[in-house]
C-alpha cells in the first residue's frame, strides 16, 4: 500500500532537522574530544548538554505527532524510528565520553580516534540525508555515503577489538576500550539505522 | 622503580590450580597486585610485569628449572625468587639457593606461610635496595632524585606524577639512546603496549610541559618519528652543561649510552 502524500507539516520538519543537526554536532564534538585527548576533556560536558538537547528534541517530535491535527507526510512509525535513531546517536556518542571519564582513560587510541573520525563523518551525511525530507527525489542518493560509512566503521572497529587481544596487554586496557570501541560502532550503527528508515521514506516516496 | 608503600607485586608459576586459588584468595584481602601463571615465561614478560616477587614450582620445568632460576636471577637482580614445590633432596635445594633462589618452601604447605615468606624476601630486597640507592642523577638544570620519585630544577619541585617520574627515570637512564614506544610502554606501564595506544606520546607530552616550565633553557626529550624518544639534555643557547654532579650517574651508563649515540642511526629528529 502506497502511503498517500500529504502536505508536510514544517515544525515537524523543522524538528528532525534539528535532531540531525544536533546529531551532526555531537558526533563532531566526539571526534574532537578523541583527537586530543585528554587535553580537551572539558568536551564530554558539552556532549551531555547535546545528548539533553537531543532528548528534548525527540520529545517534542513526539508531542507534535501525538498533537491533533498535524498530518505527518510520511508514517508516524517513521518519524518515531527516525528520532529514536538520531537521539540514539547522540546517546552513544555521549556514552563514550563518558566511559572515558568512567574508566580513567589516560590517553586515546588511535583505532577509536579513527572511528570517531567515521562518525562525524557519519553524523554530516545523515544531516544531509534528513535536509533531503523536504525534496525527497534527492533523498536516495544521500543515504549511500552512510552505508559505505557504517562499512568502515563496522571494519575498523572489528580489527580494533582484535588488536586489544594481543598477548600480554593489560586485561584492564582489554577492559575499557572492548566497550568504548563497541559504542563508538553502535554511535556509526544508529546512523545506518537512521539511513535504513529514511530509505523506506524514499521509497514510499517513489 | 618501586615506592616503598606501594602493594607487593607477585607472580606465581604453578599447575596446581586448588593451591593457586587459595593463595589468589587470600591475597585479595590483602591488596596484593597477584599474576597466576600455569607454565613459565620467559625473562623479559617478569621483567614487563614489574614484579617484587615470584613464587615457582619448579616441577613444571624439570632439568630446565636450574637453568631458569639462574636466567631469572641475573635477568632480574630485584626479583626476589622463592621455590615452592614437593619434596625434594637437600642438594637440590642448595642447588636452587645458591643459583639464585632466594628461599625454598615444600608442599604441602600453608598460603599463609608462603606470604611470609614472600613478604621476608620483599623486606630484604628493600632494605639491600635503600643501601645501595643511587645519588640524584643530574641531566641539564634537571636533578632527578629516585630516592623521592620527583625531579627538580634549583630545588623547585616539578611536581610530576608518579608515571611521569618513572618515564623520565627510564629515559634518562638510558641517556642518548632512542627507546621505541612499545619498549617504554612495557618498562613503565608493566604491560605490552596495544596497537595504537598513545599513552607513551600523552605522558612524553605532560613531561615535557613540566620540563619545559620548570627549565625553559632545556631541552630534554627529542622526539624520533615513528619510532620513539631519547633522552639527551641540550641547552637551548647552546651553552655547555653546567659543571656539577653528572658524574654520580654510573660511569659506564654513560658509556654505553654515548656508545650507543655513536651507532645510532640519526632519523628524522624533532625536538620539544
């Protein structure tokens, strides 16, 4: 069944691109917090502010598709997937941060800085994807970059796990970066998720 | 590079997994940092585990355990070495002892038993370690004063971390040489450096901040791309050393280090 195009409601839109855009500053702040670490740790603030922001977002998403009278253009389970994947992508980048704190990380690696790197990436193009809601013919063409990203990711923070098990490294080492680099990939994960639901859009759009 | 507070570091080779495990028990209460082992290892992962004290059954070896307890004794001088296995003849243990053993425990025993014991050859260790202690070594305006895990510049304290003072006593040591990362990683951090980790390049960074500070006239620590760092004071007007007591560091580390210097193939230096 084809869902029937309705007038798209601008807050609605507006919101998600909020959401994108506060997804495409925290992976940024990310990246940058990794790059120097710990020099510029004060970051991991600014994360939990965005990650706040981020909620706040996804709920007035919600409320403005709850509210009587809004027509959605798309499905309200797209639109609930789609803010729950960009919230999701600030909370892992969030996480991160935190675990580095929580962990007493000294110093980066440079596999998870490389990671990082693949999620602002990410975080950019899944920008650019939601901006596409407003002309969805562009919308398809957008989601490729994502894809090829998440490959990325998903390769290198396979071969960062395997490298932590070496003989002789330190279990605590073992430890800490097994989960920071398993949230770094499921930061790059909600991105390909959020790219997933727009495809569906496109789509339906088509 | 021990601090004389700082909880016993012990390793165990043993296969007897019921004794291991009630020695592990009772060393947790005790804030012991333990390492169990089921077959030996050679020196230079003892050596990366920055232990006071290994507890050996030399059964696990056979003829090889003579060899071994001789390898790690001179590999190791302040790894105190304590034998604990079955029954054994009185030349054996006399064998052991005098190979470099520093005690010899028969099984059946107690755990509590092997911890004093432990802990007798970790006191004696300190105390020959507190005789024979080693002057301040002095590098530039630097003086590095092991008997306080710190370093100063004209009696101003620079305040670094117990970590820095280990890798700067580390590079300094080796005065002139090029230490690869992975070598310093090992040496400081008791552990082998994972791929990637740039805690060698964060900690250099801090210690160099401090030197820098402290003797902005100096410079220590030069930077070898891609491979490590050397430890070399420089004056940055090119003023010769000030005369003093360089001389307390060991004659022939100096030596070896200018010895070194001399075949070290110069890459691509910068320096901080």
């Amino acid at each position: 069944m084809r869902f029937r195009r309705a007038a798209p409601d601008e807050r609605l839109l507006t919101l998600l691109e909020e959401a994108a855009g506060n997804a495409r500053v925290a992976t940024e702040t990310l990246r940058d917090l990794l790059a120097d670490y710990p020099e510029r740790r004060h970051l991991a603030r600014e994360l939990l502010k965005q990650e706040q922001d981020g909620d706040r977002i996804t709920h007035d998403i919600l409320h403005r598709l709850a509210q009587n009278g809004v027509r959605s253009p798309f499905p309200s389970s797209d639109v609930h997937a789609l803010a729950g994947a960009l919230d999701d992508i600030v909370d892992y980048a969030e996480q991160t941060a935190d675990s580095l704190g929580l962990y007493g990380v000294e110093a980066p690696m440079e596999q998870a800085q490389e990671l990082a790197n693949v999620l602002a990436k990410a975080g950019a193009a899944v920008e650019i994807a939601v901006a596409a809601l407003r002309d969805r013919s562009e919308l398809g063409s957008r989601l490729v970059p994502i894809h090829q990203l998440e490959n990325e990711g998903d390769r290198l923070s396979r071969e960062a796990i395997a490298s932590l098990f070496a003989r002789g490294i330190d279990p605590m080492v073992v430890i800490r970066w097994k989960d920071i680099f398993e949230s770094l990939e499921q930061a790059i994960d909600s991105c390909e998720t959020a790219a997933h639901v727009l495809e569906g859009i496109a789509l339906q759009a088509s | 590079m021990s601090q004389p507070n700082a909880p016993i570091r012990l390793a165990v080779i043993d296969a007897d997994s019921g004794f291991v495990r009630v020695l592990a028990k009772r060393l947790e209460t005790m804030s012991w940092q333990f390492r169990a082992l089921e077959a030996p290892v050679p020196a230079h992962e003892l050596i990366a585990m920055r232990l006071n004290a290994l507890v050996l059954d030399v059964s696990l070896l056979g003829p090889q355990a003579w060899e071994y307890i001789e390898r790690v004794g001179e590999g190791i001088p302040g790894l105190g070495l304590i034998v604990c296995t079955g029954r054994s003849t009185v030349a054996q243990r006399v064998r052991a002892l005098r190979l470099g053993a520093d005690d010899w425990i028969t099984k059946p025993c107690h755990p509590e038993e092997v911890i004093a014991r432990v802990e007798a050859v970790v006191r004696r260790r300190k105390r020959a370690d507190i005789r024979t202690d080693r002057g301040p070594l002095v590098a530039g305006e630097l003086e590095i004063r092991m008997d306080q895990f710190q370093a100063f510049v004209g009696g101003q304290n620079l305040d670094l971390t117990r970590r820095e003072f280990e890798l700067l006593q580390l590079l300094a040591e080796a005065r002139g040489q090029v230490l690869q990362r992975e070598e310093i990683y090992q040496r400081v951090w008791g552990y082998a450096m994972a791929h990637g980790d740039r805690s060698v390049d964060v900690f250099v960074r801090k210690l160099r901040q401090k030197l820098e500070s402290g003797s902005p006239g100096w410079r220590y620590i030069h930077t070898h791309f891609g491979i490590g760092y050397r430890f070399q004071p420089e004056s940055r007007d090119g003023a010769a050393p000030p005369p003093g007591p360089e001389a307390v560091e060991p004659a022939e580390a100096l030596e070896a280090a200018e010895a070194a210097e001399a075949v070290e193939p110069e890459r691509s230096t910068s320096t901080a």
